[in-house]
C-alpha cells in the first residue's frame, strides 16, 4: 500500500522545507538581499557538480537496486568506484572553472565556493547510498538520512548568529561539516544493512549501470540547465540583491514540489518492483490522476497566501520578490506533474523521456532567459522556467501516448471519485 508511505515521506518533506523556510527566512533577515545573494552564488556551482558528475547513476542506482533479485552489495561497491572518479574530475574542473562561472562576484565568493567544492565527493556518496536505500524502499532510513543537512543547517546558522560568526566563509565550513555528517550517518545506515562499502568493480553491472545512467545523463545536463540556468546567469551578470530575491522567491515557490517529491520516492521503486508492465502502468495512472488534482489545490490555496506571506516572513525588502515567486508557483505544479510522470517511465526502464523533455525544454528556457531577462529582470527569469517546465510536460505526456499507450485523457480527467480516494483510502 502506497498511501502511508507516500504520507510518512510528505510529512518528513514538509518538515524538511519548514526547517529550510526558517533558515532561509533567518538567512534574508540577518544578511539582506545582497549577503543572501552571496551565499546563494557561492553554494550554486559546486551543488550543481553533484549531479552533472554523476552521470545519470544515482537514478541507474535506484533502479538496479529495486529489481527482485537486486545484489546491493555489487550496486554500492561500483558506487564508490564511481564517486571517487567523478569527485576528482569535478573538484579539478570545479576549481578552474569557478572565477569563470562568477565573475560578477567579488573574490571573497569565489574563494568560498572553492572551498564549497570539498563537499562534492561527499555528497555523491551519501547520495549513490541514499538512492540505494530507495530502490530498495528502506523510505524509513533514507527519510531520516533526509533530515541531517536541514536541521543541521538551521541549528547551526542559528548558533553562528548568536556568537557574532555569521560570515559567508562560516557558513560554507558549516555547510562541509554538515556533508560529512550525512556522509557518516549514509554508510552507519548501509552497514546496518548488511551493505559494506569497497573499492571493487562488478563490470558486467556497471556496463549496465554506464548505459541506463547515459540515457538519464542527459537530461540531467539539460535538466539542471533548465533548473538552475537563470540563477548561473544572475550570480555571473546580475547584482547580489537581485539573486537575492530571487531565491526568496524560489524558496517560497518551492511547497508543491514537495508534493511530487513524495509521490515520486514511494511511486517509483513501488512501479520498480511490479514485473508486469501493465500493471505498472495501472498503478502510474491511478497515482497520477489523485496527485494532480490535489497539487492544483495547494497550489490554489499557496497563490492567495504569498502576496502577504513574502514581505511578512521575508522583510519588507523582498517585497519585489512576490510577483516572480506567482509565477514560479505556476512552474512548480507543472514540473511536479512531469516528475510524477517521468518517474513511471523510469520504472518502465525509459529514462529517455525524461531526458528528452529536458531537451526540448533547454531551448526554451535559454531563448527566453536571454529575451527577458535583461527587459525586466528576475520577472523574465521566473517566467523563462515557468514556460520550461510547461514544455517538459507536455513532451513527457506526449511520449507516454506514443511510446507506452497511456492517453492523456486517462491521466488528467477530473473525478470525484480520485479527489475523494486520494484524500480518504489509499492512493495504490
């Protein structure tokens, strides 16, 4: 049964992003606009280097790792083969690429977020463990696992204020720190399991392995592009203050997306595991059709809080934040509609769809944010992912009519009967 696990990993989410709202609310009123601005630029590339060197493997991961007869041992061990390569490619171009990438900002951020890059190797082996857990819906473990960077995150910001330390080169130490703890807590977890981490290469599972992640690669180049694009071009052209607000913006845009990620986590592996097609397919449109009607509600109910809500929790200089983050909201519920769909063609092994829509949706987003941005700034940045994540739905839902006979009129019909089910029994 899907519905508990779904609830139990929203409700971990949700707290998640109340602990991240806090911190981020703190981080806006003690810093303003133009600090905030900084530590965005300074943590934005080397966060970005995770997933560009990861090569499609995190997902390669969960998906090997939820198959009957999965040998997690042999997935993990290729993982840290895997790491170890990936973090020093990314640490070595990381580091002469950075002064590059940031240009517009001043040495001190460009000097932090070299340092950012230690957290790299970190972060991709606590994140091969944390997909592995998932794959093998250990939600339980990879839920808590969740938890550490957040909570540790407010607690210590909180703690760097009240002794006077709250500095840009404090708060990514913090932040390196943090990352190793997640790093420890990720193998403790493993090891419990039965799951050792080595050096050693099953090259059989990792040819297979190379090949589902090439076809994930590349729409998570395009992805985080698509994603991350107009906050590079702001931190590389625009002033501080304005990535500043436009992160509050994000910030306060960013409750749907919880949502789908929910959906995703306990969806995904659960379609993983069903040997028959059909019958993954049956569970990704009943899931499907209760996910998006109740998405559109919260993202109704999100649409008349913030106007007030922004300038309250924010301050009152982010004021300029509230028409942007309208309409990332409107972004949000379109790509956690994609993601929800994507995540069934993972499972039906065709992570090509998903890289796909990234692809056309690249195009988009690159024409629009050169077009907008620099007429109305942070406004065309918003609408520029807004239009993005459109795109990236319908080509996904597109793909699924052609590719695996799932007529849009089936995801997206409005019943009572799916908005009664998804708010009472269970949602598989």
């Amino acid at each position: 049964m899907l519905r508990p696990l779904i609830l139990r990993t929203l409700a971990t989410s949700l707290t998640l992003v109340a602990v991240g709202f806090v911190n981020s609310m703190l981080l806006s009123r003690w810093l303003g606009p133009a600090g905030r601005g900084e530590v965005a630029a300074a943590m934005l590339w080397p966060s970005m280097l995770v997933y560009l060197s990861s090569f499609g493997l995190f997902l390669a991961t969960a998906y090997f790792a939820a198959q009957p007869e999965a040998q997690a041992q042999s997935i993990f061990a290729n993982d840290m083969v895997f790491a170890c390569l990936q973090g020093a490619a990314a640490l070595a171009v990381g580091y002469v690429a950075l002064p590059w990438l940031l240009h517009s900002q001043s040495e001190e951020v460009v000097r932090a977020a070299r340092w950012f890059l230690l957290s790299v190797p970190l972060a991709l082996v606590t994140q091969y463990g944390a997909y592995l857990l998932q794959g093998q819906m250990r939600l339980t473990a990879f839920n808590r696992l969740r938890t550490i960077l957040p909570f540790g995150y407010l607690i210590g910001t909180v703690l760097l204020k009240s002794t006077g330390q709250l500095t840009l080169s404090k708060i990514i130490l913090l932040h390196i720190g943090l990352h190793m703890a997640a790093l420890l807590g990720t193998l403790a977890t493993l090891w419990q399991a039965g799951i050792r981490p080595r050096l050693q290469v099953d090259l059989a599972l990792a040819a297979q392995m190379s090949k589902y992640g090439a076809k994930v690669q590349a729409g998570n180049l395009t992805g985080l592009a698509n994603q991350n694009l107009d906050q590079a071009m702001m931190a590389a052209w625009l002033p501080p203050a304005d990535l500043g607000l436009y992160v509050a913006a994000v910030s306060a845009a960013t409750v749907p997306q919880l949502f789908s990620q929910a959906v995703l986590t306990v969806s995904s592996p659960r379609m993983m595991q069903e040997p028959s097609p059909v019958e993954r397919m049956a569970i990704l449109q009943r899931v499907f059709r209760r996910y998006w009607l109740l998405s559109g509600l919260l993202v109704l109910g999100l649409g008349l809080v913030l106007p007030l809500a922004i300038p309250l929790v924010f301050g009152a200089t982010f004021k300029g934040a509230v028409g942007p983050a309208e309409i990332l909201l409107l972004g949000m519920f379109l790509i956690g509609a994609k993601d929800v769909l994507a995540g069934g063609a993972f499972a039906m092994g065709d992570p090509w769809l998903n890289s796909k829509a990234h692809i056309w949706a690249v195009g988009v987003t690159v024409g629009l944010l050169i077009t907008l941005m620099p007429l109305v700034g942070i406004w065309g940045a918003a609408i520029a992912s807004a239009a993005a994540y459109g795109t990236q739905l319908i080509v996904v839902v597109h793909g699924l009519r052609r590719q695996h006979q799932i007529p849009p009129g089936t995801l997206f019909r409005v019943r009572f009967a799916d908005l009664r089910a998804a708010l009472a029994p269970r949602l598989s």
